[in-house]
C-alpha cells in the first residue's frame, strides 16, 4: 500500500536532479521512439488502473525512469526482480546487494531506500502515539512494510504507556540469517528508562516462515518474568514471515 502511494506520484518529477540530468544531454537528444512510446504506454496504464494492473517489474520501471531517465529500464527491473524476488525485496534490499547488480549506481540505490524508507514511514506514522490494541491492522501491517521482507533477523520491542499507546519503537539487535541476539535485561531496563507500562515484541524470520523457534519460545519467557517482576505487561511477541505473522499470544504462548 505504502509503496503504491508513492508510485501514485509518477507524473512528477521525483527528484529536481532529473531535469537537470535531461538539460545535460547533448542538444537535441530525444529517447528513442520504441522506449517513449513504451514509457507512455507503462504511465498511461498506471493512471487508469493503479498498481493492481501492473506487475512488479513495471511498477519497478516506473520508478526507475527518474533515476535513469535516458534509458531503456526494462532489462534493468527484469534483472532486479530476478535478483531478489519480488518488488518489496528489492526495495528493501541493503545499499551493497543493490550495488551488486549489473546496472545498478549510486542513484538508483539511492532512490530505492528512499522509497523504502518514505513506505516505512507513512507506516509508522499510523501506528505511533496512537492506542495499539485497538490499532492491531496498522501495527501488522507496519511490522511487516519494516521487517518481512530483511535478509537477515532484526528485534524490536515496541514500548506503550498505561493508555497502550506506543511511545517508542526500537530496534533492539540485527542478527544473521537464522539468529539474532537478545538481552531481556536490556529489554526491561530500556522499558523503565522510557516510563513504559507494557511491551509488544516483534522479529522477523528471512526464511519467510514465522513458526517460532524454541530459542523465540525461551526468550520470550525470559523477557515476560522479567517485565512481570517490575509491573510491565508482555501483551504479545509477534513474529514476522513473508505474507504471514505468528502471535504468540494467539498460539497461547502467552
């Protein structure tokens, strides 16, 4: 949803560098006709129908056009769906992999984590400072717009006031693939420094599947014995796949 939002922009110049990159072509220099028809036939269908009539690689395309705005872009978003899979991996994919593609300089990396990070944003901005447990589709949703989508793990605990509305979201640790290290006492002691009467956790798995781990299962535990002796609720620990999430409350972990 996010990401769309944005696209829904296309008609604009995304960036003030694009003109100036089009003003230093040699003079007189024109896309060719295959590749402006094409670019007109892609923005056309973009206006009448949205993202839904379009598969990842043109939405992709769409973007690219401002960062490279002299070139035929197809092959380009062919090789980055390829690469990573889908549009979300591809925006979410970190500066070196994205480098790592043929094609692929600094500004079109650049622009992707921008887009990712604009998509990250207007997520958070539904949940911050607003009642969580009554909010539960926009929290879901900003988990898995942040986190589904990472090639490696990342924790993060979502603190809340007596009211449940959340006052602060961080990240507690990155990991690798399959792991990543916690610290219940870090956990609490933050929740204390913040003024917070309750916790939500929430990691991802890269695999994709969110089943959790017995190592997810003891930790938790730790974390809510030690919330629990200090008055701090653990409403629930999510885990983040692809498409899907766990809640351990909800498998009665908790």
């Amino acid at each position: 949803m996010c990401a769309t939002r944005a696209f829904q922009e296309a008609s604009l110049p995304l960036f003030p560098g694009d003109e100036d990159e089009a003003l230093a072509e040699p003079l007189g220099a024109r896309l060719p006709s295959y590749i402006a028809d094409h670019r007109k036939r892609l923005r056309a269908r973009f206006q009448e129908g949205g993202a839904a009539a379009m598969p990842d690689y043109e939405l992709l395309e769409l973007l690219l056009f401002r960062s490279i705005p002299r070139q035929d872009v197809k092959p380009l978003a062919r090789r980055l769906i390829d690469r990573f899979g889908d549009l979300n991996r591809v925006v979410t994919a970190d500066m070196a992999r994205l480098l790592d593609v043929e094609g692929v300089g600094e500004a079109v990396a650049q622009d992707l984590k921008i887009l990712e990070a604009v998509a990250q944003r207007m997520a958070r901005a539904r949940v911050m400072n607003q009642p969580v447990l009554t909010s539960w589709a926009a929290l879901l949703d900003y988990c898995h717009t942040t986190m589904a989508h990472r090639a490696t793990e990342q924790f993060r605990v979502l603190y809340l006031d007596r009211k449940n509305v959340l006052i602060a979201d961080e990240e507690q640790a990155r990991g690798t693939v399959d792991h990543v290290p916690v610290y219940p006492r870090e956990v609490v002691k933050r929740a204390l420094e913040l003024n917070a009467s309750a916790l939500i956790l929430v990691h991802n798995h890269p695999s994709g599947d969110p089943t959790p781990s017995d190592q997810d299962v003891a930790m938790t535990a730790q974390i809510q014995e030690a919330a629990s002796t200090l008055g701090i609720v653990l409403h629930d620990h999510l885990v983040i796949g692809r498409g899907r999430e766990v809640s351990f409350r909800g498998q009665g972990y908790l």
